[in-house]
C-alpha cells in the first residue's frame, strides 16, 4: 500500500514549519499596518517544496498560514481571513511546482513569494484599500506596501542562497531526505 505522505517527508515538514514560525518572530521591520520582513521565515517553507514536492509544499504553507492565524489572528470578515491566511501562506507552496527545475529553490522561492505577494496585494485592495494615502489608488498602494516587506525578505534570502556554502548545504540536505535508500536492517545484514 503506497502511503500518501512518508514518515521522512512529513517529519522534515514539521522541522521546517518549525524553523518558519520561530524565525517570524524575529523581526527586521514591521509595517505599521501588518506584515513584516522576518529572518527568512517564508524560505523554510519554500524549501519543503524544493525537497518533496507541491503536494507536501502546498499542505505545509496551509499549516503555516493557519498557525499564523493563530499566533496573531486579525480578523475583519471571513474572506479577509481566508485570503490573508489561506491563500496567501498556501502560495508560498508553489516552490513545489519548481522542485526538478535548474535553481529550482530559487525559482520556487520566487514563485512562492510572489504568489503571496499577490493575494496580500488583493486582501490590501479589498479590505484595507481605506488606508490609501489621499492622491493614491488602493491597488497601486496595496502593490507598493505589500511588496515593500515580502520582496524586501526575498532579496535577503536570495542574497543568502547565492552564498555557495548556504545553497550547498541546502542540497546537500536534500540529498539526504529525499534519497530511496532505506538502511538494511541488522536482522537482514547477518543472513
């Protein structure tokens, strides 16, 4: 019987989200109106769809997102937070989609970020296009103060994965989780 997720897979998400959720703590700036630049929180859960793949990728962003509800839930409507919290962190799953590509962490990440990017741009317009200073349009305002913290964490990041011991050490942990080597066992070494 094929498991849908393996033990391997599952555990390594759950240090991964792990790393996330503590690493959004640490805080390089916040925006006044939410969202902030973190220590690379958004690049753990890119790295789950760089090792296995969109299936586990897309469930361990919804995870996140989820536990970041429950860490700091703002709530205006229903849609509000299932736009800010569903759909936003669950798009950082869509590195999943890059895993097999050249610079597939990169790609991935890229792809991740901007996908929130986007639905943090939709909820800005939609909920809190208000804010918009006098003179702006909500959306162009919603693009510039979303993209201002998660593009601001994707350049440290990338600058941090262009650091030939960072990306070489992410694979090298990739090799290891993913490879289809299982140990003998020792029953099975002494026949």
């Amino acid at each position: 019987m094929k498991r849908s997720f393996s033990v391997k897979g599952l555990a390594a998400c759950g240090v991964c989200i792990a790393l996330a959720f503590v690493l959004s703590f640490v805080k390089l700036f916040s925006a006044p109106l939410g969202g902030s630049v973190t220590l690379c929180s958004m690049l753990f859960i890119c790295i789950i769809g760089y090792f296995f793949g969109p299936k586990y990728s897309l469930t361990a962003a919804l995870a996140y997102g989820i536990l970041q509800f429950v860490q700091k839930p703002e709530i205006y409507t229903p849609l509000q937070v299932i736009i800010d919290y569903g759909c936003a962190f669950t798009a950082l799953g869509l590195s999943g989609f890059f895993k097999n590509r050249k610079y597939g962490l990169q790609i991935g990440y890229l792809a991740g970020i901007t996908g929130r990017f986007l639905f943090s741009t939709l909820s800005g317009f939609l909920f809190f296009g208000e804010y918009a200073p006098e003179g702006w349009n909500p959306v162009i305002y919603s693009m510039a103060y979303n993209g201002s913290y998660i593009y601001i964490e994707g350049a440290i990041t990338l600058i941090l994965l262009s650091i030939p011991v960072v990306s070489h050490s992410i694979d090298r942990v990739r090799v290891t989780l993913c490879s289809d080597h299982t140990p003998k066992s020792t029953a099975s070494m002494s026949s």
